[in-house]
C-alpha cells in the first residue's frame, strides 16, 4: 500500500505549541497510511515580496512551492493571534497566490487556540479564496488548546481526539477522490 504524501505546515510561532502536537499526533497515529512532513519554524522563510513572487524567486520558496504540489494533500495546523492567523503562515500563504500549488489540493484546516474563532473563519476564506480543496468534515476548531495537550505534547482530552480521529478519515477520503470545495 502507498502512503499518501502530506504536507503538514504548523502556524505557531512557539516551538512545543499544541498546534505542532496536533501535527505530530497525526503522523504518529497515522503513520502506516501517511507520510506526514512537518514544516514548523516558519521563521526560516524570507517575508513575502510582490516583485519575486514569479523571477528571482528565493530558492526556500521554490522548494516550499514544490513540495505543496508535490503533495496529495496539506494539513495546516495553527493558532489565533489577536484574532487573524499569525504573520508567518500569512507569509507563506502569500508566497502562494500567483501559483496554482493549492488549486484543488486536498487540505485539512485545523485552528488550535485559546478561541480560534476569527482566526479559523480567516483561515478558510483565505484558502477558499486560493481554491484549496476542503469540507467542512476537513476543517477542525480546537478551542482551549492548552487544556488539551500536555506539556510534553500528549493529547490528554477524549473528545479533541475524537475529534481529530473524525477529521483524519475526512482528511484522507478528500485525498483519495474528487470532493466539492468548500463555500
């Protein structure tokens, strides 16, 4: 059997966030069907520039690029600043738009936060708008993260697993066939 190849990109800008559990929990209970790569220091990426978004592109983002195309599928996992997803997902989601590497791939949305909220309606419209390929099964609000996930990143509440048991059969059927965009 082929594992399905996914991009696993983890919003936070905190080492050991409960956003990077999330990721790292999925890659380990699903490892015999799931090749899951891990992006989590978004740091490492240069801030977005209009005039090298198609020459003279940075070489980290041109490997970035090919990686999401690359991929059956993405996974983004993030929290809520001050209401909006973080600057650095911002950013690579940015370095995105004049390219087609998100039309139709197969994503899962999760946001993890305190509320996550505002931020996880930005985040939909946003890969909405770049014509990410997403359910509602496909996206996953995790309110109260840090009650949640342990600090050495064990995901301690039934339901949170639960839910994202839900969410990792819903994530891996979108992968496997052609399924509606969200709207």
């Amino acid at each position: 059997m082929t594992k399905i190849k996914i991009i696993g990109i983890c919003g936070s800008a905190s080492k050991n966030s409960g956003n990077l559990s999330i990721l790292q929990y999925i890659a380990t209970s699903e490892k015999s069907e799931l090749d899951i790569e891990i992006i989590e220091d978004l740091t490492e990426f240069p801030h977005f520039r209009t005039e090298l978004t198609d020459e003279n592109i940075p070489e980290k983002i041109i490997d970035f690029r090919n990686k999401i195309l690359n991929a059956d599928g993405v996974i983004i996992s993030t929290p809520e600043y001050v209401f909006s997803i973080p600057s650095g997902l911002k950013n690579m989601i940015e370095w995105c738009v004049s390219t087609t590497v998100f039309s139709d791939k197969p994503t899962g949305l999760i946001t993890a936060s305190s509320s996550g909220k505002k931020a996880h309606e930005e985040l939909k419209l946003i890969m909405n708008t770049i014509q990410a390929q997403f359910t509602e099964n496909t996206t996953l609000l995790i309110s109260g993260i840090k009650g949640k996930v342990a600090k050495d990143g064990d995901i301690i509440d039934e339901k949170t697993k639960k839910e994202l048991i839900e969410f990792i059969r819903s994530f891996k059927e979108i992968t496997q066939k052609d399924c509606p965009t969200y709207e």
